[in-house]
C-alpha cells in the first residue's frame, strides 16, 4: 500500500508514464515504473533502516535536490518539445532502456515530493526500528505496490491510445512538456528560496 501511496499521485513521473507508453505501449510504462519503483525501494530501504538520520540529512540536502531534480524537469521538457509524436509504438534499443530507467531513477531521487512523502508516511507508521526480515519484505512491498501502479496507469493509458487521434497525442506532448517544466520551475524557485 506504501508503494502505491508513494507512486499514485500525478507528478513528473505519472506525466512520463503516460508519455512514454504513447510512444512504447506498455514496455514504456513498465520502463518509468522500474526506475521509479527502484527508487522508491532505495528510499524504503533507508526508511527501514533508520529514520531519524536520514530524514535529517535529506533536511540539509533538500535544497541542492531540488535544483538538481528541478533542472532536471527542464532538460526532459526540452527534450520532450524536441521529439515526435510517435503514432505507432516505437521500437526501444537495450541502450534506450537502460536510460530510460536511469533517468526515472534519478528523476524520483530527486524528488523532493518523494521524499517528503517517504518521511511522512514512515514517521507515522513508527518505521526505521524494522529489522532483518521486516525491512527486506517492507522495500519488496514498496517495490511491487509501486510496480502495480505503474503497470495499471500503463495498461489503461495501451487502451486509450488506441481511441485517441493524432491532434490529441500532439497535445499531450505539450502537455507533458508543460507541467514537466512547470515542476522543475517550481522545483528550482522553491530550492532558491531556501
């Protein structure tokens, strides 16, 4: 439940989801949610393991991922105005994967909504004292809940587009380019402000 908490609300990375499995179909939602959902896992891992100092250190360094993570946003805007509109499902070589994925890492990394989230839901449960077994099943959990919501976000997304004309695929892609920048903008001034 934790992974769908953390994945379900539409941000940068839902905007991406839905790009990408415009353009690849469900391998492109399953590509954004495996970097996603590996990050999520990283920070349920931490979360697991001890709370108070890394919700601390994340308080310190919150600034600086902001304007990464904002600057960010904004190159993958530029290169969202950039491409095409992909009519049919494109092909995706080992290498696009690859960075896909790393970029949906990074990305959900540098999050600050991420990690706001993480350290709003585990002070709550009482996390960060999950031993052994505990914490190995509490990041599987967060992976699959994760990977769940990204995989129901791409399958019902795969039968839309199917419907959709080619003047609306044109303006979710400046959609997509809109709140993908419109989040680093925020990000960046948000980080400047600190």
């Amino acid at each position: 439940m934790i992974g769908i908490a953390i994945a379900a609300p539409v941000g940068p990375i839902g905007m991406l989801c839905i790009k990408k499995t415009l353009e690849l179909g469900i391998k492109g939602a399953l590509l954004v949610g495996l970097g996603a959902a590996l990050a999520d896992s990283v920070y349920g891992l931490i979360a697991a393991l001890g709370l108070t100092a890394v919700s601390h250190i994340m308080t310190q360094v919150a600034g600086a991922l902001k304007l990464i993570g904002g600057i960010f946003l904004l190159y993958l805007a530029y290169k969202e105005a950039k491409s095409g509109v992909a009519s049919n499902e494109a092909h995706v070589s080992e290498k696009s994967r690859i960075k896909l994925v790393s970029e949906v890492f990074f990305l959900t990394l540098t999050n600050p909504m991420t990690i706001l989230s993480f350290v709003g839901i585990f002070a709550s449960i009482g996390a960060g004292s999950s031993q052994g077994l505990e914490s190995i099943t509490m990041v599987v959990g967060i992976f699959l809940g994760s990977m769940t919501w990204w995989c129901v976000l791409g399958t019902v997304i795969t039968k839309i587009k199917h419907n959709l004309p080619k003047i609306w695929l044109e303006r979710i892609k400046w959609v997509s380019c809109f709140i993908l920048a419109s989040f680093g903008l925020v990000a960046i001034f948000s980080s400047l402000m600190n």
